[in-house]
C-alpha cells in the first residue's frame, strides 16, 4: 500500500472513532500515562483494542497516525521515521502488530533512535520479556479483557453500577441498588460480555470464526508448529470444552488428546496468550504443580448448551473477573481426596471461595484455616457466608 492510501486509511478510522462516544477505563489510564515507555494493549480478538486506538487518534488527531500492520508490507521503521520528520507525527497507534514479523526489532530501533509515543495492539500476549531484543525496559504491556458485568451494563443498557470490593462483599456492605445487575448476568455470560455483541445478536457464530482465526493464524504467528499440531490445538480446545470442570489439566489433557504432557503444557500455555484458556495454578505444598484449566467466555458454549455448560462457565466467569482485575488467585487441592473449597484469592488478607450453584454451604470449608470465606452461588442470597455469583463483575 503507498502513502496515500495509508493516510486515507487514518482518516477514515479516525472518522469511524466518532461514532464510539463511550470510553473504556484502559482508554483513560493510557491517556493520563506519561512515562518514556511505549504502551501494548493485548487482549482477546473483539475486546475492543482497535477501537480504543482508533480513539486515541482521534484524540490526539494532528500529532497522531493509525496503521493497522495487515494493510502495510514495506519496512516499519522506515514508514514511521518519514511520517515523523515529514509531517511532525508524535504518536502512532499500530494495530495487530504480531502480524508483521520483525515488530520486535523495529520496535526496539524506534524506541532507541526516534522521539516518538508508540501504542499498538496485539491478540495474542507475544512473548515480549524473553525477547533477545530487551524491550522489557521499553515496553509497558496492559490488557484489555472483555467487558466486566458492570461494563456491560452501561454500553449495554445505559445503566451505572457503583465498583465494590470484595472486603464489601464479605461484610455485606452491597448496596440494594447493586444487586439490580443480577438480571444482566445470564446475557452477559452467554456472549454479552464481548463488546461486538453490541451490534452483533449472535455473538457465538462470530466467536466461533474468532476461535479459527486464532487456531489457524494468529497462534502459528508466534510459536513454530507442524501444521498436524493445529489440529491437536482443535481437540485440546474442544476436549476442555465439552469436559466438566474438574480435573482439566496438562495430564489429563495428554491421555485424551493423545500427546505427551510437554505437549499439552505448550498448547495450553499458547492458548492462554491467546485468551482462550486461563490456568490457576495450585496453592500450598506437596501438591502437584499442574494448573488447574478452565475457559476463557463464553467458549465453553461452543461446545455445550447453557444449562448442560452452566457449572463451567460460573467458574470461568469467576476466574476472569478477578484475572481481569489483576487478582492473585490459586485453586486449592487436597492431597487426601477430601472437599475443599475452589479457590483463594490473595487480597489484603486470604479469602477462600466456592463457586457453584445454590446448593453450596459451610460444610465446603470443612477444616480450612482461612477466616475470611465466600460461596459465590446463582441468585441473590446474602446471608452468612452466601453471596450473589454476578457480584464478582462488579468488582474493583
């Protein structure tokens, strides 16, 4: 593509950004940053990165440039030195920069020799901080995860909840008004949370195409991989998602794929840079350092219907939510056999959490020492140790 037509291309996206009036909160974190580094925001395929830039054109209009790098097949660094001393452009916004292979290296090169703010935008977390080229000093990475419930609410439906946290939670300190985003809560889990689900009324024949393009394009972008193993990559994905949510792990995953455990750690670990899958790995010791696997939403609905799936999605909605909020969060595993809750989450002080239905109660924290304890179940239960499952999408 020459100049001209990439230069039409920014107009035209910086046209397009006038119709998103509303911001997501990674919009105004970048926005107020002000540090030396460039700035990459990964997130899943429809998160809403591309859209954020095309904002941030549009913010900063004159002073900055979006590219998107699948439109270009020149050099990078040589397009972006002569749109600087050219035109004085100050800010470029790339889009989907795994797709152009040396990103890595003209990154570094325009950092060390340009005066110039970079942000781009990748679908996959690209292994950045073990690359030869150093760009750990020079590159802040933030992700952007599809909408939280309380996000959704207000592209949604124009309606605001106020943020709690999980020390409200457990005090019952939830005002009444809150437990009123309960009613979105099955929407958003079966596609809502998707920000393309605005405009799309079925999310999951797009969400299908999103997985296919990850499997088959974006994932072979950054690993090397025999053409029979994307295959294997398709059965780990639908084996997980036909599977109950227990006992989803690297060895489990080997037997019934029918690869070597090292394979399945590194088709899991690529699927999870990819957004599809989240591994939480185990708490204590004497345990077995295999990562508990569960599904990105709403994939396991590609597999299962709602009410066959329902187990799965509440703890994959639970471990997003708090992945989503930067949480440090474990799965607990006994080495006799014996119940114990789901998870803990290290916060200002250990919580221990059981996600399920509205059967649960205090005989799942049977001899745990923790104190601060939370059975997040369907409903709006809020006595003793019962909370409302959806109060995890409002969460800060």
């Amino acid at each position: 593509m020459n100049i001209d037509q990439l230069l039409e291309l920014d107009r035209l996206a910086k046209d397009d950004a006038k119709k998103y009036v509303k911001k997501r909160g990674i919009y105004e974190d970048i926005s107020l940053d002000t540090g030396a580094h460039f700035t990459g925001i990964v997130g899943p395929r429809g998160a809403g990165k591309t859209i954020v830039l095309k904002q941030l054109a549009l913010a900063h209009e004159r002073s900055a440039f979006y590219v998107s790098l699948d439109t270009m097949d020149g050099d990078l660094f040589d397009f972006i030195r002569a749109l600087h001393e050219t035109m004085q452009i100050q800010l470029f916004l790339l889009d989907e920069v795994h797709v152009y292979p040396r990103f890595e290296a003209d990154l570094k090169k325009l950092y060390d020799v340009l005066d110039i703010k970079v942000i781009f935008t990748s679908s996959t977390a690209l292994g950045m901080y073990e690359s030869g080229y150093d760009l750990s000093r020079r590159v802040l990475l933030k992700t952007l995860y599809p909408f939280s419930l309380r996000e959704y609410a207000q592209f949604k439906y124009g309606q605001t909840f106020d943020a709690v946290t999980l020390e409200d939670i457990v005090e019952n300190r939830v005002s009444p008004d809150a437990l009123r985003a309960g009613e979105h809560f099955s929407p958003y889990i079966q596609g809502g949370l998707m920000p393309f689900a605005l405009r799309e009324p079925q999310p999951l024949t797009l969400l299908e195409n999103i997985l296919k393009t990850v499997i088959r394009k974006d994932i072979p972008r950054i690993a090397k991989l025999l053409t029979d193993e994307l295959d294997k990559i398709e059965q780990v994905v639908r084996f997980i998602g036909l599977s109950g949510v227990d006992g989803i792990n690297y060895s489990s995953v080997a037997q019934n794929v029918h690869v070597t455990n090292y394979k399945a750690e590194q088709y899991i670990t690529l699927l999870e840079r990819a957004f599809v899958l989240h591994q939480v790995f185990p708490m204590g010791s004497n345990v077995l350092k295999e990562p508990k696997v569960v599904m990105a939403l709403p994939y396991r609905l590609l597999y299962r219907s709602l009410s066959d799936a329902i187990g799965g999605l509440r703890e994959d909605f639970f471990v997003e939510a708090f992945k989503a909020l930067g949480k440090e969060i474990f799965y607990l595993k006994s080495m006799r056999g014996q119940k114990t809750p789901d998870y803990l989450i290290r916060d200002r002080e250990d919580i221990v959490f059981e996600v399920g239905g509205k059967g649960k109660g205090r005989s799942q924290f049977k001899g745990v020492a923790v104190q601060r304890k939370i059975i997040f179940a369907d409903g709006y239960d809020m006595t003793d140790v019962r909370k409302p499952l959806f109060l995890a999408g409002l969460c800060k």
